[in-house]
C-alpha cells in the first residue's frame, strides 16, 4: 500500500513538473531555405553571367527558387503558424503595395511584370536571410524585423521614387549604347585589345 502511494506521489509530482516547466520551441529548421537561397543565387545571378543565352533559365528559376523558399517556411521551416501564415502575407502585402510608389518605367516595365520579375528573388533572399538572422532573437524582435525586412527596402534604392514621375530622366532612344553580347562580345574584346 506505502508503495502504491509512493507511485501515485512520484506520478503527480512528475506531471506538476512537466505542467510548470514551459514548453521548449524546436529551432527553426534553416538548412533548407539556405539551401534554396544558394541555389537561387546560383542559378538567378551567376548562370547568366557565365552562359549568358541561359538568362531565361535564370529568370524562371529566381522565381521557381522563390516559390521554394516560401514552401520550405510554409511547411518546413518549424516556425510557429503565426508567423509563417504572416510572413508570407506580407510578402504579398508588400509586393503588391511597392508598384505604387515605383518609377513608370519599372511598374509598366515588361508588360507589367517586370517589377515582379525582378523583386521576388530579392525578397526571397531577403526573407531567408532575416530567418538566418533572427534565429535566436525573441518573438516580438525576429516579427520587428520580418516587417522591415518584406518591405520596400528589399528592392534595388534606383528603382524606388517618391512619387510616380519624379524618377530619373532617361535618355533619347537612340542615345541607349547595344548590349555587348555573343559574337559581338569576342569582336568587342578584340578592339579592346
């Protein structure tokens, strides 16, 4: 019977301590958007630099390399839900907000995608490196600096005007110098020397 006791005792004393203890949160699991933000870096920036016919392949995997990294935070990442379903709200939020205050000739740029053509490899990059970063800061500073990090400072400072008009004044059309590529490259390089 003493015994018994003793087993009820310790059992109770046991969930108390567990009810009393808080609930550790895992880490965040960061390996795989590093391994997506490498990888767009790779094939977004540095493949159309070496062959430059790949600038396609380069556009469209910056953006399948966005759609990834925001898969892997979604549903990989261990983030609580909060800040994963906000998170990537406010990507939205900003990307379609930020057209608003962009110079004409980025918003209408492309047929009207060229503005987000451009920023959702930069936004993903920024996104994985605020994880990388806020990992260990509290909950109420790593959201801080979520909402600083999605906002229009992820985008390239010349392509953002205070208000639409007031950008920088381009040049007539024929005053543009031709990109130097291809052939054109090697016969460029030869005159040079």
């Amino acid at each position: 019977m003493l015994k018994r006791k003793k087993q009820i005792t310790g059992e109770l004393d046991m969930a108390n301590a567990q009810i009393d203890k808080p609930a550790s949160r895992k880490p965040l699991r960061l390996w795989p958007g590093v391994v997506a933000a490498a990888l767009l870096l790779l094939v977004r920036y540095v493949v159309p630099i070496v062959v430059p016919e790949s600038l396609f392949i380069g556009v469209m995997g910056g953006m399948a390399g966005g759609l990834v990294i925001v898969v892997w935070w979604v549903f990989f990442s261990r983030a609580p839900w909060l800040e994963r379903l906000g998170a990537v709200g406010l990507m939205i939020v900003a990307v379609f907000a930020t057209p608003y205050i962009l110079h004409e000739s980025i918003a209408t740029g492309a047929m009207g995608m060229l503005f987000f053509i451009l920023v959702i490899p930069v936004l993903s990059l920024a996104f994985v490196a605020w994880a990388v970063v806020s990992r260990r800061l509290s909950d109420g500073l790593r959201r801080a600096a979520c909402g600083r990090s999605s906002g229009p400072v992820a985008l390239p400072p010349t392509s953002i005007t205070i208000s639409r008009g007031a950008g920088l004044r381009l040049p007539r059309s024929g005053s543009w110098p031709k990109p130097v590529t291809g052939r054109r490259c090697s016969r460029w390089l030869r005159q040079q020397q």
